[in-house]
C-alpha cells in the first residue's frame, strides 16, 4: 500500500495509508524533550543523562508511537514499556509515581497529535480569498498583483457573479439564462475563465463542472465582490 507523507512546522511528520486513519508521527527531538519535561516535573534528577543514557529505548518508543493509532490507550502502552525500560533509574520511585509518570508522557503525546488533527482539519477547510472590484479586476486579496481584469469580459465578469450567489451547482441552461448567453458560451467561458484565471492569479479550477449538475465556484475559493 503506498503512502504519503506530509511534513509538519511541529517536527511532527503525518504519514496517511490509503484507506486508513491518520497516524501522527513525532521525531525523536520531540520525542526526548517530553520524557525530559515530564521526567524533570516528577522530581527526577538529571533527566537529560537518563535520556541520553538510554537513547536506544527513546528511539524505540519513538517506533511505537508512530506505529500507534492517535489514541490515549494506545500512547499509554506504548509508554508503560519505555518506563519498565528505565525502572533502573527510577528504582527510587514508588509504583504509583511510576504510573503516574507514563500517564503524563502519555498525555503530552496525546495532547501533541490531537493539536495537528486540529491544524489538519484547519488547513482542509481554508479558503483563498479573492475580490472582483467595481471596474471588472478580479484578484488575491492577499496580493493585488495576481490580477485577472475582466473588464472587457462582461459576460463572463456576470457568470462569476451569478455563481458566487448560487449555493451548489447550476444547471448550464440556467446560468444561459440568467447571463443571458448560450449554452455552449457557459462552457467555453468556464474554461477560459479557469485558464486566465491559473495564468494571471495562479489559481487552479476556479469554477467546477460536473456531467448533469451543471457549475459551480470551487469550495477552496471565496470571492468577494466589491
């Protein structure tokens, strides 16, 4: 099965199976930075050396975090062995602290995946902003330079209109009407509205067709009109 991986600003990489939930995977630097935080909040000494010292066994907890599904349980497993591993250097703790401090690391992980579930989810639902002014230039809001001047298209100009009031596809005989055209200039003018549109904003598909439903603006945009 092939995968795909993604990479994070939260030294974090987010691998997706086809058809499988997405698992969160954490590097080794973020990985060694929460035992030491939780460690140290415990009241154990030189948390660094013991990580340092036992770096093969991080490394293998990093392992079963990323082979874990994004659960609590599943985190929790994957810490109650990394604590048996250092029972040596924990001998002075009693059975509960030690509990307690696989349940804390197990947290942060948690913690840390649903954070970037969260972006994740973000990120599908964000829209690129464009406005269409007065005079016909439709543009990035972001960047008024990526313009598309659509003043000497007045046909096409009112296609986009009609379509940022319309909720879901329109039929292609209905948009004829309402912009007062043909059938058959709907669809040259999707086209090139969609071509001029990747040339001079650097946006792909901005209007989308579908066999029986007609047009419709695609959900990654939002225009704005002026």
């Amino acid at each position: 099965m092939k995968k795909v991986t993604l990479a994070t600003k939260n030294k974090f990489n987010i691998r997706q199976s086809v058809g499988v939930s997405p698992t969160y995977y954490f590097s080794l630097g973020i990985v060694k930075d929460t035992v030491k935080s939780v460690l140290q909040n415990n009241g154990v000494k030189n948390p660094d050396e013991i990580v340092n010292r036992h770096s093969a066994e991080i490394a293998d907890l990093k392992d079963r975090l990323n082979k874990s599904e994004a659960k609590f349980d599943d985190y929790k497993k994957a810490t109650d062995k990394t604590i048996a591993d250092l029972k040596s250097e924990l001998k002075g703790l009693s059975k509960q602290n030690l509990v307690q401090i696989g349940r804390e690391m197990a947290i942060g992980f948690y913690e840390q995946s649903q954070k970037i579930r969260s972006k994740q989810k973000e990120n599908k639902t964000k829209q690129t902003l464009l406005c269409l002014s007065p005079d016909g230039d439709l543009y990035l809001e972001s960047n008024k330079q990526k313009c598309y001047p659509m003043s000497k298209e007045k046909m096409r100009e009112k296609l986009i209109k009609v379509l940022c009031s319309a909720k879901g596809y329109t039929k292609t005989a209905e948009l004829a009407e309402m912009v007062g055209t043909t059938n058959q200039a709907i669809r040259n003018s999707k086209l090139e509205i969609n071509r001029k549109a990747e040339d001079r904003i650097g946006i792909t598909d901005l209007i989308c067709g579908r066999d029986g439903n007609g047009y419709k603006l695609n959900s990654q945009y939002k225009i704005k009109i002026l």
